[in-house]
C-alpha cells in the first residue's frame, strides 16, 4: 500500500506539557493526525490485521532547505498511522526505511508492505 501524507511535524513540536506536568498533543501535531486519518480514509486505506509484521519505506521530502534530523519526524507520522487505523500499533513493523529526497514538496511518499 502507498499514499502520500503532509510532511509531520517534528518529535520536538509534539508534545507540550501543563504546569501539572500533563502532556498533550499541539495543535500542530492534532492537526497533522486530522490529516493523516483524512487522507487514508479518502483511500480507503484498511487496518493491517494486529498479528501481521510490516515494513515499512518513507520518502520524505522536506518543505524547504533547513537543516533537519530526518528521525524527528518518526514519531508523529507512525503514530498518527496507528490514531488512523491503518496498523494496530508501531510494533508492528520489522522493518523500516527512510529516505531524505533534495526536492522540496513538503510531503512523505509512505509505503507498508506485509513482511
């Protein structure tokens, strides 16, 4: 399966936290989960079943030419696969694969594969 989502969020703007302590969800990261559950619906993308291990090939094409960790992004993007019900849960991959692309789109080309 392969579709294409906006570029995530990084791990850095992800989580804020309450003067509690209590973490929660930007708005930027709920933003990009909207998206994301968007997106795979619009495809009509179906949830892998919880037993099946996957792979999983990322190629990110950054919005512009800042420096980045391309592991930042990891978090946000398998996270909201699993809020969007494509997989059960990130454990589910055996596999995974980044690429950073030079062309600047602002998007991930995402693919899952069952192993």
């Amino acid at each position: 399966m392969q579709f294409e989502i906006p570029w995530p969020p990084s791990v850095n703007n992800y989580w804020g936290q309450s003067k509690r302590g209590t973490k929660f969800i930007l708005p930027k990261a709920a933003a990009f989960r909207r998206d994301v559950i968007f997106i795979t619906a619009q495809a009509g993308i179906k949830q892998y079943d919880e037993e099946e291990r996957l792979s999983i090939h990322l190629d990110l094409y950054p919005p512009d030419r800042r420096r980045r960790d391309i592991d930042n992004v990891l978090k946000s993007l398998l996270d909201s696969l699993e809020i969007a019900r494509v997989i059960h849960d990130d454990s589910q991959f055996d596999e995974l694969h980044v690429v950073r692309h030079e062309e600047k789109r602002g998007n991930v080309v995402v693919t899952i594969n069952i192993c």
